[in-house]
C-alpha cells in the first residue's frame, strides 16, 4: 500500500509526521506522493482542505484520514494519541471506506474564454469585490430570486459545520447528497427581497448565480480565493464525484457536532 503525509507544518504535526511515516515504513508500505492509496493529514480540518485538493484528481484511488494537533475536527478526528493504533490499522487494512457528497463549481466566462471548473469539499461563496453583491439566483434554470447583499454561500454536507454554519445554514447529515445555498447580510425592504432561510437542495437540481450589475467575482472554493473577471455565470450542482474517507471506528457525525459545538465531556 501507498501512503502520504499532509502536515500543518507546525513543530507537533512535523513530529507527528516522521513518526508515523517510520511506523508506516516499517510496515512495509510505501511513501509516495504522486500515487498513495491513503493520505494521513496531521493538523486541523483546513489542512485536510489542502490535501483534499491534492489528491482531487485520483478521489476513486485515495482515501484520507485526519489526525487533529488542535482541537477536535470534522475531517481530522484522531487524536495524537491515539497514532500508534491508527498506523496499525492502516497497515492491516482494518478499516472502511465512507463516501461524502462534493460540490461540482462551474464558472462561465462572457466571449469564447473556457469555463473552469472546480470541486469543492467544504463550499463556494461569491462576494462581489468592492460593492454589493448583485445576482441573480435561478433554481433549475427558473429565476427565483435577485439577490443584493454581501455574498451567497453553497456548501457541501459536511461543509454545513463551517462557513454556511456561520451563515445560518442548517446542519445537514453527510449522507444526504445535497447542497445548501446560504445567504450573507442579504439587502430585505419594500423594494428588494431574498428568501431570506437557507436552501437545501437534492442532488437531481441545479442552481446558477447570474450577474445582474458587475461581472468581477470574488469566488472562494473552499480555502482557495480568487478574483474572477467577465463571469457569465456560476452553476453549482451536488457532484457526481464523492471523497472517500478511511474509517477505523465509528464516529457519528452528531456526536461530532456534539463534541464540537456543545460539550465533549461525555
Ligand atoms: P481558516 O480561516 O484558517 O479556518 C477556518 C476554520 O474553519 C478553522 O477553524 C477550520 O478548522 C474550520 N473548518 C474547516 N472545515 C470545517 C468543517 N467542515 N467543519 C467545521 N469547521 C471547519 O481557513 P482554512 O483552514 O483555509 O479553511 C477554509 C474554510 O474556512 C472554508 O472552507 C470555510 O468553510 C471556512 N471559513 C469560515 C468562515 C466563517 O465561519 N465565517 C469564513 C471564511 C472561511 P481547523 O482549525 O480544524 O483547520
């Protein structure tokens, strides 16, 4: 088996890296990072962002696991202490695979410019770089709404304890394939008006943002944030891409909310 290591880069994930890469080696598996089957991020849930689009390529030939050298995360949810246990189980090849829902991020250019396209394990927002944000918001190719205010957030499932969190989103179960658009300090009065409650939408729909004013966007993909110029338009659709992550044990998803959010004194 062929296994790499992601770290945050601080001095506890560095160590916690060439620890469990000797173990690993002394395994017998192999260190390489063009091809691994399975990917150790060692830090927090934005460093499994950073190796998730690494690997967002060869998603059906790599798996990923995170360790934590922070607090609990939603991606990273081994504690240092348990590594020794972890690397056993890799070598064995104790574990299962469960698959989460992406997030397919088109970006339509005005003239003949390709569209890009993006995967997102987490979300995508639009901000409009200097002034509010106008967009117009279609539902399965229907118009549903003109959208004036800071920005719009479509968020993954288990991107629904980050920033559409923030935003008032819903907490949605990763095994639900679907996506949640989230509004950010929409403009609502007599004259303009938004839905104004999160979207959750299954994943036979689609959903395209149209530039009503400007057509510069601020477009984050998870942790990557780039200025795009003469956008057409913005689809976001549930992808037919999933991640897969290496389970050892099981770890509900609500008792990580719970740990999380709450209380993790059990
Ligand atoms: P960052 O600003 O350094 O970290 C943002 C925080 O979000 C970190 O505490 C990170 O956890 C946490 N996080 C990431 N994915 C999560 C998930 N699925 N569930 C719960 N918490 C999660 O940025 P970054 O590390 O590059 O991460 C980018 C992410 O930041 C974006 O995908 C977005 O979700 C989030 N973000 C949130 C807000 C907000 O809530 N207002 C604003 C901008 C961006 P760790 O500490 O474990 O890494």
């Amino acid at each position: 088996m062929r296994f790499w290591i992601q770290s945050r880069n601080d001095e506890l994930s560095n160590r916690l890296l060439l620890e469990a890469k000797d173990y690993l080696l002394g395994f017998g598996l192999i260190f390489d990072e063009d091809e691994p089957d399975i990917v150790l991020s060692i830090g927090g849930d934005g460093t499994l962002l950073h190796a998730f689009h690494k690997y967002s390529h060869r998603l059906k030939k790599t798996a990923f696991v995170g360790i934590h050298t922070g607090h609990l995360g939603f991606y990273a949810d081994w504690k240092p202490s348990e590594i020794e246990k972890l690397v056993i189980s890799i070598a064995r090849k104790e574990y299962d695979v469960i698959e989460y829902p992406l997030l397919d991020v088109t970006i339509n250019y005005q003239g003949d410019r390709e569209s890009l396209h993006y995967l997102a394990l987490n979300e995508s927002s639009v901000k409009s770089p200097d002034v509010t944000l106008v967009m117009d918001v279609l539902l399965n190719d229907k118009h549903f709404e003109r959208f004036r205010g800071d920005g719009l957030c479509m968020s993954t499932p288990s991107g629904s304890t980050a920033y559409s969190k923030s935003n008032g989103g819903a907490l949605v179960h990763p095994s639900l394939p679907s996506m949640q658009l989230t509004e950010m300090a929409s403009i609502n009065n007599r004259v303009f008006r938004t839905v104004g409650s999160p979207l959750v939408l299954p994943d036979h729909h689609k959903c395209i943002l149209k530039p009503v004013n400007g057509p510069d966007f601020m477009v984050t993909v998870d942790h990557l944030q780039l200025l795009h110029e003469d956008v057409k338009s913005i689809e976001y659709e549930v992808s037919s891409e999933r991640v897969r992550f290496a389970r050892f044990r099981p770890f509900p998803f609500w008792k990580r909310v719970r740990d999380s959010f709450i209380d993790n004194n059990d």
